[in-house]
C-alpha cells in the first residue's frame, strides 16, 4: 500500500548556449507603443498583464468594466540606444558590436548590459527573440 505518491519530474527548460544565444534576433512586441521624448529618451507605453480574477473584482466593487491598462517605461539615453537599434533584421551579437561603436564601452561591458537589457525587456514582454 502506497502512503504517498511519487512525483513526475518536472521538464527543464531549454538552455541556450553563448553562441546561440548571441545568434538569436530581437523583436519589439506589436503591443508596445514608443515615442522619442525631447530631451532624446524613448517613452514605452505596453500593456499591464492583470489576472482576470483580480480584474473581475475590480469590475465588481467599481460597477463598471475596466479600461486598458497600461504601464510606461522610460528608457535612458544608452537603453534609447539599444531600442533604437533593434529592427527584427540584427542579432543579439551585432547588436552589441554596434552598441559598443556608439558609446566607446569596451565589448564585455557592452555585452553584459546589452544582455541583462534583453532579459528585463523579454521579462517584461516587451521584446520577444526569434
């Protein structure tokens, strides 16, 4: 008699190596909305992602159905950069090398802010990689 169930392995996400993470292309989301402030940042309006139960409360003390809500994120001159940059056509590796022409950082230093750059974009579904 079994006391306890045994439990299936959960799968493990897929890793990508270096190079083949160097190799992947970014794409702005169609979701996303920008605009080029006056002093030369890029405004991003996308989107917020609520449960619909947490919207379904609000629905419900408020009477009424609740509009689109949005966040915004205002990205400085060197992430203004990088936005810029991205067209769907460039790859992360190309990215970085014209990034670090532009700014006259080094290429590990490029290449560190580039990528962590990348990873809060796609955490926030603003860029997806193909």
């Amino acid at each position: 008699m079994k006391l306890f169930k045994t439990r299936k392995p959960t799968p493990q996400p897929q890793v990508l190596t270096r190079t083949e993470s160097l190799a992947c292309i970014p794409q702005k989301s169609p979701a996303v909305r920008w605009e080029v402030l006056e002093n030369g940042d890029i405004l991003l309006e996308y989107p917020l992602n609520i449960r619909p139960f947490f919207l379904q409360l609000v629905e419900r003390f408020q009477k009424k159905p609740q509009p689109n809500l949005t966040k915004k994120l205002q990205l400085d001159k060197m992430g203004s950069v990088v936005w810029e940059i991205i067209d769907g056509e460039h790859n992360v590796k190309s990215i970085i090398q014209r990034f670090a022409a532009d700014t006259g950082i080094s290429l590990q230093e490029s290449e560190l802010s580039v990528t962590a750059f990348f990873r809060e974009l796609g955490r926030r579904g603003l860029v997806q990689m193909r």
